[in-house]
C-alpha cells in the first residue's frame, strides 16, 4: 500500500490504535518532525477510553492535509501531477498529517507533561501546588503583619524589618523576584517541549492564580479579617497579572506551532474549543487593560463593570475550552456568587435607616468657649427601616447659635450614615466603606469616620441618640458626589476589616494628609479620643478647608495634640517643605507616621530618612 493510501485509509502509523511497535514510515518520506513524532509514538502505546479517535476522523483529516497540499502547490504554480514523487510534497503531507493525527487527540491522565516537567507531576496537580504555594505566602503575610503590630510599639523589632514593613512595595517586588517566580517558574517549566501537552501546564498554573486572584478581590474574602483591604488589592493585582502572563505563553506556544507547519486555520478556527480558549484570552487582556491605574482612575464605572461581568464570561469559556477545569472553575464561580449575594445582603437588608447628604460642617469656638457646629441640617426627619434610603436635598440655612449664619458653600459633601433604630453601624479606623447609587450600583470605596451620637443631626430622635453614625466625606466637585446629590437611593456596603495599627501604643504619631485623606485621619483621631500620646496633624488642602475638623474637640480630649493646615491654592511652589516640617530631632524609634493623600505627597513623605513606623495609603483604588 502507497504511503498516500496509508494516509487516506487511517493506518495505524497516524492512528491512537495499540500496537507493540511503530511501524516504520514508507521509504524515501521524511518522517515526521521531531516534536510530532514523539507524540505520536508516545500516544500508539497509551491509548485509553477517554481518548478514542475513529477511523473517520482520520481519513477526514489525512483528506485535509492532502487536499491543502494540493491547492498550495497549484497556487506556487507547480503542476497538478503527482505531487507524492516529490520530496518536498512528502515533507509537508507527514508533518500535517501527523500533527492532524497527534494534537487532536487529548491526553491521557497529562503523562507527557508529568514525565518531562521539572516537577514530575500531572498539569492538574501542578495547578494544586500552585495555590498550596499561593497559601503558604498569603498565611506568612498575615502572620507577620499580626507579629510586627504587636511588637513594634515596644521597640523589640530590628532596623530591617522596620525599613521591610515601611516600605510594602518594594518588599513585595523583591520577594516576587528572588523566591516567588522561580518557585512559579519550576512549576511551570520542563525540561524538553517535544510534546506539545507541556504548553498546557501553563495555562492550568494561570488558572489557581486567577483563582487565587478572585477569593481576594470580593469585598468578602476569606482574608478580609486578617489582612486590610490596601493589601489585599495588591496582592489581587499581583496574582491576576502573573495569570495573565502564564496564559499568555500558553497560548503563544500554541500558535507558534501552528504556524510553524501552517496550521493555524486548521487548528485555532475549525475546532470551537480553541476558539472559546482565544476569546478567554481576549476576556483576560480585557480586564487586564481595564484594571491599569490611568484607566481605573478616570473611568472607574468601566473598571468596575468589566471586573465583575467579564469574570462570569471568563469562567464559561474556560469550561468550554477545557471540560477538565470544572473544578477549580466552580470553586470561582461559588465564591463570586456568594459574595454578591452577602453583598446585596448588607447593601440591601442591613442598609441604614436614613442617609442625610449636606455640606460638611464648619467647628468654630465662640467667645465663650462653646464650640459650634455651622451649617445645621434643616430637617432631621424621622427614621425609617428600609432596603434603600431617601436622601433630602438639605443646605446650610440656620447656624447653631442665634444671629449667625451660614451662607459659605462648602467644598467638601457630608455624607451621614444614620443607622436604624436600636442598631450600630460600626466604623473604626481602617475600615472601607462602599457607596453605589442605584440603579446599576457601582460601588465606590471611602474611608468613613465615627460621629458621636450626641451630633444636632442626632438629638431630634432618641434613637438616633443611642445609636449613633458614621460620615464619609466627599469632593463637592467630584461626579459622584453631584450624583449622589441629585439621586434619591443610596446603597451602603460595609465590608470586614482587620485589627487596625495600635496606633494609640506609640509614644508619638504623626498624620500627615493632603486633600480627602484627612478622611481616614479623623477615624484615627475619634479612635484616639482621651489617650495620652503626642499627636501632630500635617493637613495639606488647595483651599481654607481647615475649619472643616472639630480641632477644638479634639485639643480637648487629646492636650498633645498640634494641628498645622498648609493652604497651597493649587500653587505647587507653597507645597511644605517636609524636611522643615518633620525635624528628625523629634521622631524616634517609638513614632509612628500615617500618610494618606495624592501618590506624590505619598512618595515625598516616604523619602524622608526617619527612624520611625510609616503606614501609607495613596489615592488611587
């Protein structure tokens, strides 16, 4: 029998069918190509059930190539006579028809990839010790965060887990380089790619990433009780970008070696199982490129709503792609499911009773020392319990006290959070809160702080006057605070948060904050009520925003403390001089700096040679 015939009639040269020796190709025909033919020697020996392929199949196939071959060669204008006398011909017709007859046909149980990878193991086990790996790092993060809040109020910590805790970024950017990607890189790489089943191990280690990824994004991940929500975005980030890199070697090496035998046609758009794996691809680059900072910042509405409706896509076409990753794909899909569930829970079931959106407050001290509160909401209303929330469309009209008024328009908007009757809403220092506007509710993260319930928004119920609040504080020219003024619902999500920094242990502390991030300063300052520390507040604002902060009440319940607001009107030249500003004469070892603000005041603060602690939140999430 011809070696065309062979081809066309499935013989068992290019068949999954058991036989104890290859039969050795026809003579004058090159043989197949070195990473073909070692798949298809491996796979003659190994067919199981799970991997039949019929006699059909491979006549179809042969037919193809041969076919193809035939219109190549009449394109090239060779002539149309018996193509099989050509050597160059005989060439093409093996290497197509034996990777036609190898790379359709899946694997059993992943032994090529387990016997030439540099960790012997299956692709599917591969992906588990990916996540074992992804554990491990994550237990040893939380155990030392618990550890260094512990021990660094006592001043029992070396110099170089100060400088390691102090600078977050690169700690963990030197820790990806020198321990974590070479332990991916084992796990992913082998020791020979002539079989083309080793490029999967990428893609199924992409996959425990994305997993990893997703059970830290949702606002109520597992992690979310031990590690603040700062960190666990990082760490979300970095894990979903290594993913996307794996994938995408994957699916380069796929391509390059269809395109080596000029078989992409062939390969990636005739069979729908690579197709639903190149648009899982697309999906991917798609969040990816929706989840950079420039784009995260200015367009958040399309960050937020590609996340979280391109994830769901995402898990289908992996399924379709791949039948044998339902399993890591539905331990995904149940988490992402459950915390969109626990999610309308608290946004829906435990909303507060009403929601009171104003310009923020002025404090003042009278002449006779009596500290008050201008402007005053109108109307307090009375307390309703229900899934959404009215919002009264209040503005300053009567200061606190007879014969004065109001009539300055702030540049800040005071959102309070009034709870329902006899409930809390708890809010302490490092906390997030969630707002979102119905009717899609895109849920923006703030940095909320306590008030007292003894507030004149509070003292028209008595309930109120036993449950108390919080505020989040908005930019009146940002979008969402317009919206939030002109929409009559609000949905408030208030996720867990961890232990916060014993802030109050250190012998001094340091806020330094530019713009909105005195926000999350005043949590600390509330928190801080009645302690004995030395506190300095260094408030950076374009505009006199420095009336806006109760300071008189505070001095009061904290005599150390010392206030100083630097007015710069949008001037970068009247920016403080931190040098000047933070003497090194007065921090020690036992200080602690908190910085929340734009990423520039951020990095200049942290260029500051100091011996002391420093936590630093930047704008941008």
């Amino acid at each position: 029998m011809s070696f065309r015939n062979k081809i066309l009639n499935g013989s068992d040269v290019f068949k999954c069918k058991p036989s104890r020796q290859r039969a050795p190709p026809p003579p004058n025909v090159p043989d197949c190509p070195p990473p073909v033919l070692a798949v298809a020697a491996t796979r003659q020996g190994a067919r199981t059930a799970r991997s039949p392929i019929s006699l059909a199949s491979s006549r179809t196939m042969a037919a193809v190539s041969t076919s193809s071959t035939r219109r190549s060669a009449v394109e090239n204008g060779r002539p149309r006579g018996n193509l099989w006398h050509s050597g160059k011909a005989r060439a093409q017709v093996s290497a197509t028809a034996c990777i036609l007859a190898t790379l359709a046909r899946p694997v059993h149980a992943g032994g090529e990839s387990a016997s030439t990878g540099i960790i012997p193991v299956s692709n599917t086990i591969a992906a588990v010790l990916a996540l074992v790996l992804i554990a491990i790092l994550l237990t040893v993060a939380a155990m030392i965060r618990h550890f260094v809040h512990r021990l660094a109020p006592r001043g029992h910590l070396h110099a170089a887990l100060k400088w390691l805790y102090n600078h977050p970024d690169a700690r963990d950017t030197g820790l990806a380089i020198i321990v974590y990607v070479p332990l991916v890189l084992v796990l992913v790489l082998s020791s020979s790619y002539v079989h083309d089943v080793t490029y999967n191990r990428f893609a199924w280690v992409a996959l425990a990433h994305f997993v990893a990824a997703t059970f830290l994004g949702g606002a109520f991940s597992p992690l979310a009780w031990v590690l603040d929500r700062h960190t666990l975005l990082r760490y979300h980030a970095f894990f979903a970008r290594v993913g996307v890199v794996l994938i995408t070697v994957h699916m380069a090496l796929h391509i390059h070696l269809w395109q080596t035998y000029d078989l992409v046609a062939t390969f990636l758009w005739d069979r729908a199982s690579m197709v639903y794996g190149l648009f899982a691809w697309i999906t991917v680059a798609t969040m990816a490129l929706s989840s950079l900072p420039w784009v995260r910042q200015r367009v958040y509405a399309v960050f937020f709503v590609a996340h979280h409706v391109l994830v769901m896509l995402l898990l289908a076409l992996v399924v379709m792609h791949r039948p044998a990753t339902v399993p890591m794909v539905l331990a995904m899909a149940v988490f992402l499911i459950g915390n969109k569930l626990a999610v309308a829970y608290m946004a829906m079931a435990r909303s507060p009773a009403r929601i009171d959106v104003r310009d923020a407050p002025y404090w003042r001290e009278t002449a006779n020392n009596a500290v008050v509160r201008s402007p005053r909401p109108a109307h307090a209303g009375r307390p309703r319990t229900r899934s959404t929330c009215d919002i009264p469309l209040l503005s300053p009209t009567q200061a606190t006290t007879p014969g004065e008024s109001s009539t300055t328009s702030s540049p800040v908007v005071a959102v309070r959070l009034v709870p329902a009757e006899y409930a809390s809403l708890a809010v302490g220092p490092g906390q997030v809160v969630y707002l979102a506007i119905p009717p899609v509710p895109i849920f923006h993260p703030y940095s909320p702080h306590a008030v007292a319930s003894t507030t004149p928004l509070a003292s028209s119920t008595s309930s109120f006057a036993k449950s108390g609040g919080a505020e989040v504080w908005l930019d009146a020219r940002s979008r969402f605070a317009s919206r939030i003024r002109a929409s009559e619902r609000v949905f408030v999500l208030v996720p867990p948060a961890p232990q916060p920094v014993p802030v109050a242990e250190f012998d001094d502390v340091w806020f330094i904050a530019g713009g909105m991030g005195i926000t999350p300063v005043v949590a600390w300052l509330e928190a801080m009520k009645g302690r004995d520390a030395r506190v300095t507040v260094l408030w950076v604002v374009r505009e006199d925003r420095g009336e806006m902060v109760d300071w008189v009440g505070y001095r009061r319940s904290m005599p150390g403390l010392k206030v100083k607001v630097f007015t710069t009107g949008g001037d970068g030249e009247k920016r403080p001089d931190w040098e000047i500003e933070v003497p090194t004469d007065m921090v020690s070892d036992m200080s602690f700096a908190f910085v929340c603000g734009p990423p520039a005041l951020c990095a200049a603060v942290r260029k500051l040679v100091r011996p002391w602690w420093i936590h630093v939140e930047a704008f941008g999430w």
